[in-house]
C-alpha cells in the first residue's frame, strides 16, 4: 500500500473513532426541555403529551414517561425494564410505549429519530425531559425529582 493510502486509512480510522465515542457519550443523556439542541417538535406535541400517548393522568400521576420504540429494538426491552423499575420506587409515574412502525405520527409528532427515546411530560402535558438511547437511571430519576416533589 503506498503512503498516501495509509494516510487516508489512518484518518479516516481517527475520524470514525472520533464520532464513535462522541455518539456514545452522549447516548442515553438526559436533557431537559431547555437544552434539547434544535429537536423539531412542534409545539401541539409539547403541550400534548398525554393526548399523543392516547391517554389522561389518572388521579396519582403526575408525569407520563413516553417510550418510542421499535420491534427490533433490543434497548427498547431494557428501557421498559428501567422505566418499569422507577415506576415501582417513585409514585406518580406513568409509562406509555409506543411502537414507532405502528404509530410513527408520534415519532414525527415529537422529532424523533431513534429508538430508544423516552421524553417527559408533566401532569398539563407539556415535555420537560428528553432522553434518546438507553437512561441513565440515576439521572433520570434526578431529572423528574422537581416535578414529582412539586405539590
């Protein structure tokens, strides 16, 4: 191989590396409403998310998880899991998936673009948190904290 083929085929190794790590620090970050970086949902879905989950907080809820997830989606599992064992441990919490090859108005609804993605909304339907991947438990659960302790 000539050097300057051996040149291209490190560089192109680092920048594949390089967008590597960097996607996988960000998987799974939990980013409040405030510092979602662009994401074009619109502002219906915003404020509506108990409506696009099809469904209304019954008397003790007071966030609604909503889970987009695909059917070959092995994260997707492990996300209900978690979700399901905060659930268990915190009152208030409500959890809705939503398969996106049955129902991709919501994915287009909300902006998203991959499964796993858990987005927040508080009791008035309104998004507060955004997770895209597999969460972070701790952060999660530190992420809904305000809202489920607001009285």
């Amino acid at each position: 191989m000539d050097p300057l083929g051996v040149t291209v085929l490190v560089a192109a190794l680092a920048i594949a590396t390089a967008v590597g790590l960097v996607l996988r620090r960000r998987d799974g970050r939990v980013r409040t409403t405030g510092d979602r970086g662009g994401a074009t949902a619109s502002a219906d879905a915003a404020t509506g998310g108990w409506a696009l989950a099809g469904t209304a907080p019954s008397d003790g809820d007071r966030v609604l998880l909503l889970q987009l997830s695909s059917p070959v989606c092995t994260p997707c599992r492990r996300t209900a899991e978690l979700i399901d064992d905060l659930r268990a441990r915190q009152p208030g919490v409500a959890h809705t998936e939503v398969d996106v090859a049955e129902r991709p108005e919501v994915a287009r609804a909300l902006g998203v673009l991959r499964t796993p993605t858990v987005v927040a909304f508080d009791r008035s339907g309104a998004e507060f948190v955004r997770v895209s991947g597999l969460p972070r438990a701790a952060e999660l659960e530190a992420a809904l904290a305000p809202v489920l302790d607001a009285r």
